[in-house]
C-alpha cells in the first residue's frame, strides 16, 4: 500500500503567512502540520509516500527530503495548477501503479493517527474508504449522505444547501479501481477535478463505498483560529523537559517544555508551553497554550495562547495574545508622541488596534 500526500495548496486563509511559507509547514508546538500526518501514514506501516507539490514545492522538498529522517521514501509530484484533488490522483498513477493507496491531505490534523483506520481497509478492501465527523459549518466541506443503515448514499463538494453534517476528513483510501472514474471525469463548475465526483460515480456504479465517523479530533488547519487550537491540543499533551537553562528567580507552573541552548531568566513560564532551542526569554510572561520556535528573543513582554515562529523578537510589548506570528517578525513599541498607528502589512493581514 502506497500513500499519496497533497501539499500543493496556496493556503488563501492563512495570508499573509503563506505568501512566503508552505500552509503545511506552519508549526503545531512547533513541528510543522505536514510532519504529523507523514509520521501517520509511516506508524500504519506505509513507507511508500508520494507527495503532490505546487508553487511551495522547494519548501516542501526542504522539509521532508527524501523521507529518510521520518523512515519513509518520498516521490515528489509537480502539479501545474491546484486543479482538485481527483487531479492529483491523475498525475500521480505512475506513481500509484496497481496498488492500494491511502491520499492524505498536508493540512490536515488528526489526534490519534490513522493505523487502525488503514488496518481495517486492508482487511475489507472496499473500492473506497472516506473518513467523516460532524461539522456545524457543513458548506464549507465535502460532505457526506449516509442512509439509515450507515451506508454512503451520496457525496457533495461544499453545497450551498448542505443535506448533512457529516464532512469528508482529508483521509482516503482507495483501491486501483479509482484511477478508471478519475479518467473519466470533468471539471467542475469551480474548474477542478472533484474526489467528491470520482466517489460519487462509485457510488453510483453500485462499488463498495464505505465510511468511518472518526470520534477523536480533527481539523483542518486552513484558518488562525484552527492553528491555534491544533496548537492548544497538541500541547496538552506535553511532558515537562527542561534541556535550556532557567535562573531560580523563574516561575514555572505547569507542563513546561524548554529546549536546548534556550535561556530562561527572571520570568513566569506558564505551561502547557514549549520554548525551541536556542531562544532567549527575559523579564516576560509567556503562556499558557503558546509555542515558541527556535531562535527568538522575548523580552519584557507577556505571550499567551499564540504560535511564534522561528527567529521572531518580540520587546517591550504589553500583551500578545491568540497570535500566529511568522518567521523572523519584529515586534516593538512604537516611538511615543504623535497619537497614530505605523503599520507595515502584508496582503490579506489582520490587525486589532485597541483606541
């Protein structure tokens, strides 16, 4: 069995984050989101992983190379364009070949993993196998019709007048069968080559269509606010480990994570937190539910409930709080007098300014 990992997304909700990072690899407790589902797919038992890249491909080659760190041989797979995600099937069957395969979407996150899920299609081996949980924003997903007895009765891709709550997790396994529907097939109205359609006409041609409502915790990491609650979760589960150096005059309360050559000095750690390696924490208050990457510098400031990326520095600021900040950001009081903002942003940014 083989895997098909799509990381070729532009990731629109996350700008201006993406304009310059891969959506995949923005950091939950500071691992990247694509690194979760590749250890996923590796503890199922699936070495064999092919991974559909776009315009972030070079990032993305970056990251994995060729899969040896996580165990893994990894094919890369240029896609032109985001032409949908039956597409990415299409250009990959030199890849896939003859043989089962498991499509897993980079963005996605999933408490638990995948292992069983893969055991039991090995053991059924129906034509296909779709993940689903219950969404209250349905149209903004595939989604799912099961009838009275569990079985898939039909799919839609984000329709405007939902007839379920049940959305097609990023998970799926086929067998080859699918590589016939998926030549056959059309764009649709948005110009793309649906899955939701390719499972469809199996549906429809009467082959073993099954599903699985997952229980556990999923996200699609497409917005702040779900990077910040993969963030929160994932950091509920941390062991405190203290590799850096923190002075006694440190509170610690808490889960708290310091990592290697980071240093700690007359301030309040509130877990659950984890501070990357080599970072400087002076005179600050940072946590609870906050990652903060390697190589930053906090000083006299307080962080909580927010995602901070490699290289940032943050000096002087009263409060940040339910943040996402990028790669090698500085942010720093501004210059007194004069009553006004100064502000320097990207495409599509965000700002809250209390008057």
């Amino acid at each position: 069995m083989k895997a098909l990992v799509l990381s070729g997304g532009a990731g629109t909700r996350l700008r201006p984050i993406t304009h310059t990072s891969a959506k995949q690899l923005v950091p939950i407790a500071n691992r990247s989101v694509l690194s979760y589902g590749i250890e996923a797919i590796r503890d199922a038992g699936i070495t064999d992983v092919g991974v559909v890249i776009g315009q972030t491909g070079a990032e993305i080659r970056a990251a994995l190379g060729d899969g040896s760190r996580y165990g893994i041989r990894v094919t890369y797979i240029p896609q032109e364009a985001p032409l949908g995600l039956a597409h990415c099937v299409k250009i990959a069957r030199g890849f896939l070949g003859d043989d089962d395969f498991v499509m897993y979407l980079g963005d996605n996150f999933i408490v638990g993993g995948i292992t069983e899920l893969v055991q039991e299609f090995r053991r059924t081996r129906p034509e296909a196998q779709i993940l689903l949980t219950k969404v209250g924003n349905p149209s903004e997903f595939g989604v799912a019709m099961l009838d009275a007895d569990g079985v898939v009765t039909g799919v839609e891709e984000k329709p405007a007048e939902p007839r379920s709550d049940l959305a097609l997790v990023g998970v799926y396994m086929f067998t080859p069968v699918i590589h016939d529907v998926v030549a056959g097939l059309t764009p649709s109205a948005r110009g793309e080559l649906e899955i939701t359609d390719a499972i469809g006409e199996l549906i429809r041609a009467r082959r073993d269509v099954r599903s699985h409502v997952i229980s556990g915790y999923w996200k699609d990491t497409g917005r702040v606010e779900d990077m910040l609650e993969c963030n929160r979760i994932v950091l509920e589960s941390i062991t405190t480990r203290m590799e850096g150096y923190v002075d006694d005059t440190t509170e610690v309360v808490g889960r708290v994570a310091v990592d290697r050559d980071a240093t700690v000095v007359r301030s309040r750690l509130f877990g659950p937190l984890v501070i990357g390696a080599g970072t400087v924490v002076e005179d600050a208050c940072v946590g609870p539910f906050t990652s903060v990457g390697a190589g930053c510098a906090l000083r006299g400031t307080e962080v909580e409930n927010s995602i901070v990326m490699d290289g940032c520095s943050i000096t002087g600021v009263r409060r940040v709080q339910g943040s996402l900040i990028g790669r090698e950001v500085r942010v720093e009081p501004a210059e007194a007098a004069p009553r006004a903002h100064q502000l320097v942003l990207g495409d599509h940014s965000r700002v809250r300014i209390e008057q």
